[in-house]
C-alpha cells in the first residue's frame, strides 16, 4: 500500500523534511521512495513546498496520508476534515476531578483486600491434616569385637 509520508533528510538540529510517496512496509529512514511530493523545513515555518496537483493524484489512486502529514495538510488548508491525535494511545489524559473520584474507591477497595487476605479461608476440597512428629532414631551402634 502506498503512503505518503515525511522523511527527514536534515542534518542534527537542522531538521528538513520531504513529503515522499513511499511504500507503507518501507521504514520512514530507509531513504527508499517512489516520487518526492514536496519539502518541509521546520526552521522556516511558512518555507513549505509542496506539489498538490501530484499530492491530490495519488490520493485519489489509493495512497494513504500518515496522521502528521494529514495534519499538516489540515493546518496549511490543502484539505478539509480534523486533525488526527497523533499522541501515544496508551496513556489517555485524565482531568484532576476524575483522579479524585477515581482514588477514593480505590482506597475502600484496598482496606476491603487486606481484611480478605488476612482471615485465612480453609478450602473445603481439601481436609486440614496436623502435622505428623517423627522422632529420628539413632544409628545403630555396631558392636566392637576384642581379640
């Protein structure tokens, strides 16, 4: 599937990108493309050139935008629609009211699991046995034979 994405080609703390037309299994840093859609330099923020004519073709063939591309897109008014939330899915923000509500049940239910897990609970498939006491014997003592 083709996609279009930013590949940087910049040097360190000089960051400039393309707008590339590149195959999706193609990692954003292999450098392989099919067709350059544009540039980006992020020092010069109104310095961007993009090709829209080829941009708008190649959507319409298939290709798909990456979020920050579609967002920079939406930004610069090349396309209509809403941006994309491009942030780490794994950590959803929570407002401070809702980490109050969240923390007080939390605490009930906590006081609750230690009281459970201090009062042993006997299983009833199995019998409680007492322990059994064996006494060690001595080894037995070989008697010496005299000449």
């Amino acid at each position: 599937m083709l996609m279009i994405r930013l590949q940087r080609v910049g040097r360190k703390h000089e960051p400039v990108f393309r707008l590339v037309l590149t195959d999706s299994k193609n990692g954003p840093k292999s450098g392989k493309f099919l067709e350059i859609l544009g540039s980006y330099d992020t020092r010069r923020k109104d310095d961007a050139i993009f090709k829209l004519e080829k941009i708008k073709h190649w959507i319409s063939k298939g290709a798909k935008l990456s979020d920050t591309v579609h967002n920079f897109l939406v930004d610069k008014k090349f396309i209509d629609g809403k941006k994309i939330n491009v942030l780490s899915k794994k950590t959803p923000i929570i407002k401070e009211k809702d980490e109050v509500a969240t923390k007080e049940p939390k605490a009930e239910a906590t006081e609750a699991e230690i009281v459970k897990e201090s009062a042993p609970t006997p299983t009833e498939s199995e019998p409680i046995q007492p322990e059994k006491i064996i006494e060690e014997t001595p080894e037995e003592v070989v008697d010496e034979k005299t000449d």
